[in-house]
C-alpha cells in the first residue's frame, strides 16, 4: 500500500544493496522443497517463542494508524497490525521475535513492479526479491498480506490503455501473473525456514472501499474483477497447501468507512486491531476456512 508520510520513503540504494546482498540467497531458491504440507503447521504450544518474519507492504508498517513504523525497525509502540499481533502474543504469554519485512509501496513480484512503474507509480520493492529472502530461516509464524498495491497497478495500467477492447481479458491476464507469483512466494517462504505456520490474508473487494467512492464505474468494476479473482483463485486455494487464510473478502467490518484512515485506503488503528486480532486467532488456534461465496464479492454489476 502507498505511503503518505515522507519519513517512510524507501531508499532505492538501499534496497539494491540489499538485494545485491541476497543472489547467493536467491540462488538457493532452485532447490525448493518438492512437496506443500496439506494442513497447516500445529499451533504453537503456550509460552513458547514465535519467531515471526511478516511479509507486507505500507499495511506491515501500520499506515494510516497513530504509530507508524519507518521501515526495517524495532517499532515496539507501532499500532499496525503486524505491532499489536505481536504485543497481544506476548500477553497471552508467547515469547516473539519479529522481523518486520514490510516496505510501503510494495508488490508481489517484479512483474507488476515493472507495471505499475509503466503507469508513473513509484514501486520500492516487491515480495520476492526484497523481502522473501529474509525470511527467518528459524521462522515459525510468517504472515502475508499481498494485493492491494498489484490491483491499483492493474487498474492505473487499464487507465493509459493497457488492455484495449478488452479489459477484462487483460484483468485475468494479470490474476494469471499475480498466482504465479504467489505460488513463488510461498514456495521461497517454505525454501527459506522450512514449515513454518504461514498466514495470509486474502483482499476485500477493493471496489467497496471508500478511496473507491469517487471512482468510475469502470473503474470500480476492474478493481472489484482484480481483488475477488487474487481471493479466490489465488490466496483462497492455498488452504489446500496448508496455508491458514485470513477472510477479510467476506468480513463485513472490512467495509465499515470508519475504520479507515483519512485516505481512505490504509486501515486507521480500529481497522488495524480488526486484522491483529485475526492474525492472533489464526496462530494460536485452529482457524476455518475461508467462504466461498459472500455478498461483498459482487458490491457492483459486472460489465
């Protein structure tokens, strides 16, 4: 998610840096595990200590909320959702060591970094190069929440004309590209710190957010086409891969205009604890799966 504070904008240098840091890294990710769990790792069991690598954009660094968290450290105070999971671990007795990989702006993979730069959007990173080779290789909790960035480079493309006749074939085009990635990111995740308990959260329909009120239809429909495809066809079925999937589509407090900050598309701290206290739930007991079908996934008429 894009960053709105200029405290937080990514040094290029230093993310090259650091990607330059990581080919020998990146180089290992040949030799990726062959086989997915089919259920989730175990919850962990009572004051145990979760080494916890999260994986994210500008939502990973809290924006929007009363404490933001300048990239790559310590923000014990941060009230995003990544800060408060980890404090209300902590009080239920976990001991956790966290590694906040998040960078605002951030995507999936360097493919929608290439198109959303295509449009005039600035894209620090993406998961796959600038974060996943971070991962703890002791890590036993990783959280994931990808999306919402690829969707507005999606529907930012669709408006300098990028799909022509047809937009929806360009849509699906990209949700093609955005599984692909995602199917990498997990499998790097798994290559990096083995089983550990992996849980994404899935996009609500972008399309009912207020940053969208204003927005075309056409506009509203691409974004709406974009984000329930990545939750359905992509983040969804990874519950078959043992990975634990936060339902925010279908969550009807997600749509709630005051939980979101004045931008109105980065949470503010009530949002946050929405997402904090899923994140909690989802590691320290067994968590259903996501629903299949919800009124939230169609807010406006298909073109």
């Amino acid at each position: 998610m894009p960053a709105r504070t200029p405290n937080l904008r990514i040094s290029l240098g230093i993310l090259s840096s650091l990607m330059l840091s990581t080919v020998s890294i990146l180089g290992g990710c040949s030799k990726l595990g062959q086989t997915s769990p089919t259920s989730p790792t175990d919850p962990p069991s009572p004051g145990t200590t979760l080494v916890y690598s999260a994986v994210g954009a500008s939502d990973a660094s809290g924006i929007g909320s009363s404490v933001e968290c300048v990239p790559f450290t310590d923000c014990p105070a941060g009230m995003g959702y990544v800060q408060t999971a980890a404090r209300q671990l902590q009080g239920q007795g976990f001991t956790v060591s966290l590694l906040n990989l998040g960078i605002p702006t951030a995507v999936i993979g360097r493919d929608f970094q290439t198109l959303g730069a295509s449009s005039g959007k600035f894209i620090a990173g993406n998961f796959i190069d600038d974060e996943m080779p971070f991962v703890q290789k002791n890590a036993t909790l990783v959280t994931i929440f990808a999306g919402a960035n690829d969707v507005n480079a999606i529907t930012a493309a669709l408006g300098t004309g990028a799909g022509g006749s047809n937009p929806q074939g360009y849509i699906d085009q990209q949700v093609r590209a955005f599984g692909s990635d995602y199917a990498t990111l997990v499998g790097g995740v798994r290559g990096r710190a083995g089983s550990p308990r992996i849980i994404a959260l899935n996009l609500p329909n972008m399309a009912a957010l207020p940053f969208m009120a204003a927005a075309s239809l056409d506009q509203r429909q691409a974004a709406q086409r974009a984000s329930v495809s990545f939750t359905t066809t992509v983040i969804n079925p990874l519950t078959a891969q043992g990975v634990i999937v936060i339902d925010l589509m279908c969550d009807a407090r997600l749509y709630q205009p005051s939980i979101y900050s004045a931008d109105g598309f980065h949470p503010n701290d009530a949002g946050y604890a929405i997402l904090a206290a899923e994140v909690v739930r989802a590691t320290i007991s067994s968590y259903p799966a996501p629903s299949s079908s919800c009124a939230q996934m169609t807010v406006v008429p298909d073109p």
